[in-house]
C-alpha cells in the first residue's frame, strides 16, 4: 500500500479501519469469492476496485455503527461523488441483517464486475455507468455481521446477528410512516408524500438507521433495493398493514402496479425466483412464493412497522423493493459463486428500470431558472385520479417518475405558479433514458400581471367606444 493510496483515502474522506492500511507493505492475491468478506477484507476489496476505476467510482462513508466499524458506500459514476440533473441515482443496500450477508458479498460482486466492465469495455456496463449513478452499500450492519461470522455454524441460531450491537432490528428501526399514512388517510387529509415533516417520536434511532436516513434523504434517489435472506421473494409495500400486527393482509400503496412490476422485473430475471422449479423455503403450500411469480406485497406476507422499504417510499421520491435471496441465511462460502450466478442478470435488470418512467426539468418561464420542490402528480389514463403518490423536483428542478409502459396524465404544481398538465404515453423502449417531459411554469404575478393587462385592455376599449358613443351624439 503505498502513499498515494493513503492519500487517496484521506482525500475521499473515508475513514477506514486501519487494520490493512498498515498491516502489511504489499496487497495480498485477491481472495476468492466462495467465503465471507470481513469488514477489512470488504474495505480493501472496496478500495482495490475503487484504484482499478478511479474514474468512475468514490468511495464514502456515512457513518459508524455502533462499534465504530464504517459504513463505506462504492459509487459508480462518470461523475463519481456528484448529482447531475437529469442521471437518475440509484442504490442497493446490503446486509442490514447481520446474518444475511449473501447481500454484502453480491454487491461487492457487482462492484468488481462492473469495474471490470469498465476496464474491459463492455457495452452493456459502460452504457449504464454512463446514464446511471449508483450507490452501493454491502454492508449496513457491519456489527451483526462479526458476531454471526465468528459464531460456528452449528451454534448459529436463526438470529445470531440479526440486529446491531445494541441488540435493535435495524429494519424495525426507522420512522413508522406507514402508520402517519393510515392516519392521514382515515382522517381524510390529502397528504401522502413525504411524510418525515409530520412524523416526530422521541425514540433513541441506532447509528446505522440515522446514518442510512440521512442518506436516503440527502440524494434524489429513484429506484433502490434492500437484500436479505431467509426466504426467496421480491416483497414490495406496503409492509405494514393497518391492523396492526397481528393481521396478515394485502396492503396495496398507491403504486401497487408500479411496485408489482418492479418486483416481477427482479424475480423474473433472477434464475429461480420467479420459477415454479423450486420448493417453498417454509414448506407450506403458504409460503409458495413462485406460484404468484416470486413476489409478494409485505403486508400480505407479514407486517412489519418501522422497516426501511416503505420509509423510502413514504419519506423521499424513491421507490424501494426488498429482496429475500436463499432460504437458508448465511449459506456456507461455497455457495456463493451460484447465487452470485443466479442473481447477476437479476440485479443488471433492476438497475435499468431507473431509467422507466419519466424525467424533466420543471423552469420558471419568467426567469428561465429551475424550479425546486416542483411537484408531480401522475394520473394512469385508465384512471379517474392522480396515483396518490407525487414526487418533487430537486434542486436542479429535476424530476424522476418510476413508472411502467402506459398512457398518462402529469400534472405539475409549484407554489407561487399556474399548474400545468400534460398527457404522455411511455414506451419505456429506450433502456438508458426515461422519457424526458419538461415543463415551464407561469409564475402566479405574471398570471396576474397578465389579466390586469386584460382588463385595463377591455376598460380602454370601452372608454374609447363611450368616446365614440359621446363624438356620435
Ligand atoms: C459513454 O459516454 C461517452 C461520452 O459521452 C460516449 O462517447 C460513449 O459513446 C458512451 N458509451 C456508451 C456505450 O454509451
Ligand atoms: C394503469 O391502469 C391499467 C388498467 O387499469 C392497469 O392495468 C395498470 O397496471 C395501471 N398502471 C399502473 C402504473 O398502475
Ligand atoms: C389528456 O387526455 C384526457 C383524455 O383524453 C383529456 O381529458 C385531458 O384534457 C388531456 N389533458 C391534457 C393536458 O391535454
Ligand atoms: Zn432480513
């Protein structure tokens, strides 16, 4: 390891743990796939790839966990360690259960596979990295994660792990917006986005939620997914049903058609999820995930309050999926080469769905400047109403809006502008772009300005008709 990787790594500002920075002088053989990478063994093939590619990845940290182990994320980007307007930013998120790591070792994976993508000039991949931003986190819950390593297999339970070091559900852990939803909707009040201006509880949050919190809200992220075991499913929102706990029932968001199809792109491309070539992972004719093609709404399955899926979905435009991939958690290192193998077209798949849908610019027509906090509502053609679901423009007044093939109505609303309509039908034929739909708001004085005009117009003419009446007479 040399100076100029130290430098490196303080220039990023990653604080990574410093074990292999100074433990040996030169970089050992790559270690194989078929085991578990340790957090240094993570960190210096982050940082490996990261040397490989310097120029489409930044590595970052966004926290500690509760040992202080850092959360590091790899992104890939021509742009690595920037928003550009108009490149949707997308994420995955691993290992959030520390015994599920099949997650971790995925991502690290496809970090190395799309580096060498890159290197290799593969079509495919430099196409991606070139209209994508992606955010990969393997690990974000470092903490578990030892303790179910240096468990012995047999004296695994099947929660040796799970939570942080300070024995929370990281996934039980995050603001419960589904129940401000539920409130809002019995309530009957038209709020159904972005929901973190309503929610306030004075629970201690663990470091690992707050870090990825801030993080979800802190980029314009689209698309994402959460990868765990335990069963084998794409499950999307809601997760959590009114009821409460105790009842097991479809709990269909406002996007039920968009998440569906969202689910079934990852199951479909995954090479045995969406398949009826497998038994179900609990053995009962209930947890036959594939005869309903390998996806399954939450709540349906069972509720959980508090999870990250639908806090993304309810806190920020982006629109998450979790993904259950081995029954079996934390299989032997061995069998990592087949999941990696039976999940790679899978997570290719998924990436380029950020690009179906929708995005644009939403500009001021008076000063041509873009508009922040702009806000958009889809209405499916088929539909009487909007999708109760808007999204807003960041702060290059860019939108992105998820959504599969369709005709569609968008409306765009700003405070202080006339709102806008316009009908659209998305192809989605396009793998690299989402249909770009921009729009130019009037400002509301310049509407006022407008028919102030009007009237001293209408006013003038008739005046000058009574002059005429008064010259006639
Ligand atoms: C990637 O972007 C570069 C620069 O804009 C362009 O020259 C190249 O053709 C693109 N490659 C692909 C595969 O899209
Ligand atoms: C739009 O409506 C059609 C017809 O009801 C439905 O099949 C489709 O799933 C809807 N699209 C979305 C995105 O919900
Ligand atoms: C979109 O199409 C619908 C149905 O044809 C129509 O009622 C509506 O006015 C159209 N909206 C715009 C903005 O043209
Ligand atoms: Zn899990």
């Amino acid at each position: 390891m040399g100076r100029l990787s130290l430098l490196f790594v303080s220039l990023l500002g990653v604080g990574l743990s410093n074990g292999f920075l100074f433990g040996s002088s030169k970089p050992k053989a790559d270690p194989e796939w078929t085991h578990y990478h340790g957090q240094q063994q993570m960190e210096k093939r982050l940082l490996d790839i990261h040397q490989k590619c310097p120029h489409v990845t930044a590595l970052y940290e966004i926290g500690k966990s509760v040992e202080s182990r850092p959360l590091v994320v790899i992104h890939f980007s021509t742009t690595p360690g920037e928003h550009v307007s108009m490149k949707p930013e997308l994420k995955y998120v691993g290992n959030m259960h520390g015994n599920e790591p099949v997650g971790r070792e995925l991502l690290l994976r496809l970090a190395e596979s799309l580096c060498d993508g890159v290197v290799n000039k593969d079509k495919e991949i430099i196409q991606l990295i070139n209209s994508t931003s992606i955010h990969l986190l393997p690990s974000m819950n470092p903490d578990g994660f030892e303790l179910a390593l240096k468990t012995e297999p047999e004296k695994r339970k099947w929660l040796t792990g799970r939570s942080n070091a300070n024995g929370v559900d990281l996934n039980r852990d995050f603001p419960d917006l589904d129940g401000v939803f539920y409130e809002l909707e019995k309530m009957k009040v038209p709020k159904f986005d972005h929901l973190m201006d309503l929610f306030s509880d004075d629970k201690d949050r663990q470091p690992e939620t707050l870090a990825v919190g801030r993080w979800i809200l802190s980029l314009p992220f689209v698309l994402s997914a959460n990868l765990h075991e335990g069963d084998l499913v794409a499950n999307y929102p809601f997760d959590s049903s009114p009821e409460g706990k105790a009842v097991s029932a479809y709990s269909a968001s406002p996007d039920d058609g968009t998440f569906r199809w969202l689910a079934e792109t990852y199951a479909k491309n995954h090479a045995h999820m969406g398949k009826n070539d497998h038994p179900p992972c609990d053995g009962t004719a209930q947890g036959a995930f594939s005869n309903q093609g390998g996806i399954t709404n939450g709540a349906k399955w069972y509720s959980v309050s508090g999870g990250m899926q639908d806090f993304n979905y309810l806190a920020t435009n982006a629109m998450e999926i979790t993904l259950e991939l081995s029954c079996e958690k934390m299989p032997s290192g061995e069998t990592l080469p087949q999941l990696w193998e039976d999940n790679q077209k899978a997570l290719m798949e998924y990436m380029w769905k950020v690009h179906a849908g929708v995005k644009g610019t939403i500009y001021d027509q008076l000063t041509g400047e873009p508009i922040e906090k702009a806000v958009v509502w889809v209405r499916n053609s088929s539909a009487e109403n909007p999708i109760k679901h808007p999204v807003t423009s960041w702060v290059h007044g860019d939108y992105y809006r998820t959504l599969p093939a369709g005709t569609y109505e968008l409306f765009v609303g700003a405070e202080g502008y006339e709102p806008q309509a316009k009908n659209v039908t998305v192809e989605n034929k396009v793998r690299d772009s989402a249909m770009v739909v921009d729009f130019v708001l009037k400002p509301i004085q310049a509407v006022e300005e407008a028919e102030l005009q009007e009237v001293l117009e209408e006013l003038a003419a008739q005046a000058a008709n009574n002059e005429a009446f008064e010259e006639e007479n």
